[in-house]
C-alpha cells in the first residue's frame, strides 16, 4: 500500500471518530485557518560535487564549515471534530508548504571566504571548479495534516493543549538557485545546476507540541502552538540536505461551526 | 574621531576580506582516512595533503608549509614529499615531530612548463629502477635509499579550472616500497597524496 493510500485512509479513521462520537454526546466542529513556520536542522552536506573548506579535526569545523539549512513556511486550513466533552479532538487539513533548503559557508571568522568549491565538470584531465556562495531550493508541496489534540482542562477562556500529528506532502513545483561568487560564471549557470540534486518529491513529517488556545470554545478563537522535535522523513536517494529535527511555530484561528446537543 | 575609527575598520574590512582568498585552495585539508586515522584519506580534490607509514609510523605534511615541489633542474626532475614523523598534529605542545623529506628523481620525465605535468596521469614508476633516485631527509640527516622493492604511481593528473581560469595542476597517487636506509631494512607503506602544484611548488631552472 502506498503512502498517500494509507494517509488517506488514516484520514477516513479520523472523520469516522469523529463522527461516530458526534451522536453520544457534546460535540463541536471548527474550522481552523493556520500557519505556522518549521526550522528544521540539518547534518552537513558530504557531496560528491562539494570540495572540503577545512580539516576534520573540531576546532577548525566548527569555526568554519559548510552548512545546511532548511525552513518549511505554510498555509492551510484543517476541520477540527471535538469530541469526549471537548477533551480531544482530531483534524485533518490541506496545506501548502513552501520548503527552502539552502547550503552555504558559514565561518565565525572575517577573514575566511564566504564561498565554497563546486565541481561542476570533469573530462579526461580537465576539473572545473564554480567559486559558490550559496545553493538554495525551494519547493512548493500540498500537504495533508492529521493531527490529535488533548485538552486536558475542562471549558476555560485560556486553555493549554497537547498535540502530536504527521503530514504528508507531495511536490507541486520546485526551483533552484545558485549564487556565483564570480557573477561572470552566471552563462554557465546550467552547467553547474546540472550537478545539484532535485527536490525530493514528497516528504512526511512527525511532531510532538504544546499549545495554548485564547477564547471560548463557542466562540471564534486564536491558538498559538509550538512543537518539537519534528522529525523529517524523506524517501530514499540524494537530496539537496539531509535533515535531523528541528521546531515549528504555529498561528491557528477556530471557527466554530456548530454546537450540537443530542 | 569616530570618523577615523570607521575609516580604519572598513580598511580593516576590506584587508582581512580580501587577503586569505587567494590562498584557499593552497590550504592544506586533511580528511582522516577511515582505516589509518593518522594518515590522510586517498582524494582527488587537490588537498595538499600526504601521508604514508615509515616503519609502522605516520609521516605526513605539515599545515603550514608547501607539501611538496617539483624540481627541474638539470635535466631531472624530482618530486618531493615535505612533512613529519609523529602524531601531534593537534597537540602542537607536546610535539615530538622530526622535519622530513621524501624525494623521488622521475627518471625520463623533463616537463616543459607546468601543464606539462598532466602526463604523469596514470603513470607508474618502478622505483627499483636505478634511473629512479630516492632520497630520505630526517632532520638534517640525508639518506639515499636503496629500493628493494616497490613503485610510485600517479593515479590522476588534472589541469584544475576555476572559475573558468587556469589554477593548478592536481597530482594525486599512492606509493609503497622498501629500501634499506642506512643499511636498515625499513618499509614506505600505504604512502598517498593529493597535491596541487602550481607556480610556488613548480621550478625549472
């Protein structure tokens, strides 16, 4: 079974919870517009393309190495189905996701250069270098979240909350770029990029968080959440970074849909 | 005052900024090598670096000085070797390292200019050839070796371009051998390197 089948059918168990418990007692429905930013911390690229700036000993990798960096910004909006007296509820959404991976030098020294060696071409006995500021990627996916959240105290204006989600995400569009040292190597821009992995096509996430929610259950609120680790599952092969975990804010407005009483 | 002090620091700025660029790829980077952590990783990246076991002991480059030269004089040329013995690489303080030079003459090789050295590419070099002199300095004590066995072979010889400019040749190979030095037996095993020679490590007089 694929992924996607076994999300979407992860999804169909949530609704139906959510469904089944409607009619045993109070029950509301929300629908939440949100947005958040995940930082996400990544191991340092070893490339085939990518020469070494310093020694591996840790006093020189520190100082000065190349780093990799990844941030996912989003948008979505998810329904929310609340169910044992508002003490848990499950969601599941659409997002857009907008993943920027970048790989640069980083030096906590003036004096190192702010650049790194890419070989781009090799043939017979002839090895191009490209002096590169920095490689970024950016790539849009959609992405469907579910997630559960506990909410330990009984009906409060301010209440704190738990959550634990996953989502999924599949790639709609990417692009990349790259920063030349020299801006005259930009006509060989395509010969370098050639040696730059693509997006991966999809990715899935896992994190745990905190929340805390501001207003009434019956009335339209503000929730900030905060969560970490997130962990970050890309499918097998070679992709711009590598990442490790990382943390991720999140905006969350609730609007209540109803309030049904059986 | 304070318009002086920004003076200074953006001249300050603009000296360190552009003052270590040109020696980037001149530096030294030594990548541990996953069997003999005290000997550099065999590479093709032009990172200045070489090691070798004499004796069961490391002999690597030093960071601060030139690896190695290749010298044309003569009609010979001699490819040399500029390091220590001893594993203090990160232990300045405690050092032990004995200054040593390991040369070997090409016998029958005369480049014409530096680009020249690409036709060492794939080369292998018996060194019990007799044309084939090796030579071994430990501190100032100088000993020409007699070889019993083995060779030196230049895996790869790459004429490195960057940024569309010429910059270096690249040298990278492996050596292993025995050789009586001062009459003891005494082996070079597991000897690589990965050299850029360029204009300040290529002489021909």
């Amino acid at each position: 079974m694929t992924m996607m089948k076994k999300l979407f059918l992860l999804a169909l168990i949530f609704t139906a919870i959510g469904y089944k418990s409607a009619g045993q007692e109070e029950n509301r429905r929300f629908l939440s517009p949100e947005a958040g930013i995940d930082g996400i911390g990544c191991e340092a690229p070893e490339k085939d393309y990518i020469r070494a700036v310093t020694d591996q000993d840790p006093a020189d990798y520190y100082s000065d190495q190349i780093n990799s960096l990844m941030t996912v910004y989003y948008a979505g909006c998810r329904f929310e189905y609340r169910m044992f007296n508002n003490l848990l509820g499950l969601s599941a959404g659409l997002r857009f996701n907008r993943m920027t991976t970048s790989i640069g030098r980083e030096s906590y020294m003036l004096s190192d250069p702010d650049y790194f060696y890419v070989n781009y071409y090799q043939s017979g006995q002839v090895t191009e270098y490209a002096k590169v500021r920095e490689i970024t990627q950016d790539g849009d996916y959609i992405g469907i979240p579910l997630e559960v959240r506990l909410y330990p105290r009984k009906e409060h204006r301010i209440r704190l909350y738990y959550k634990a989600g996953l989502s999924f995400n599949l790639k709609v569009h990417s692009r990349s770029d790259i920063v030349f040292f020299d801006s005259s190597m930009e006509q060989y821009r395509a010969d370098v990029m050639k040696v730059v992995e693509k997006a991966s096509p999809y990715y899935t996430t896992f994190h745990l968080g905190l929340g805390v929610k501001i207003g009434k259950t019956t009335k339209p609120a503000i929730s900030f959440e905060t969560y970490t680790p997130i962990g970050v599952i890309f499918p097998k092969g070679a992709w711009l970074v590598d990442p490790i975990a990382g943390s991720g804010l999140q905006l969350v407005l609730s609007f209540p849909l109803n309030s049904v009483k059986e | 005052m304070k318009r002086d002090a920004l003076i200074f620091s953006l001249v300050l700025l603009v000296l360190t900024c552009s003052c270590s660029k040109e020696y980037e790829l001149d530096k030294s980077i030594f990548i541990p090598d996953k069997d003999f952590p005290g000997l550099p990783a065999y590479t093709e990246w032009g990172y200045n670096t070489f090691g070798l076991f004499y004796d069961r002991e490391p002999f690597v480059n030093t960071d601060f000085s030139a690896p190695s030269k290749i010298i044309c004089t003569g009609g010979k040329t001699t490819f040399s070797l500029k390091g220590h013995m001893g594993v203090s690489r990160y232990y300045y303080y405690v050092s032990d390292e004995k200054p040593m030079t390991l040369s070997f003459d090409l016998p029958g090789f005369v480049p014409g200019s530096l680009t020249d050295l690409l036709e060492l590419d794939n080369t292998i070099i018996d060194l019990t050839d007799p044309l084939c002199k090796v030579t071994l300095t430990v501190d100032t004590a100088r000993y020409s070796l007699e070889v019993l066995n083995g060779s030196l072979q230049f895996k790869r010889a790459q004429n490195l371009i960057v940024d569309k400019k010429q910059y270096e040749i690249i040298l990278s190979g492996v050596f292993d051998f025995q050789a009586l030095v001062n009459n003891e037996p005494s082996s070079f095993t597991n000897g690589r390197f990965d050299l850029g020679i360029s204009r300040d490590n290529f002489f021909k007089y």
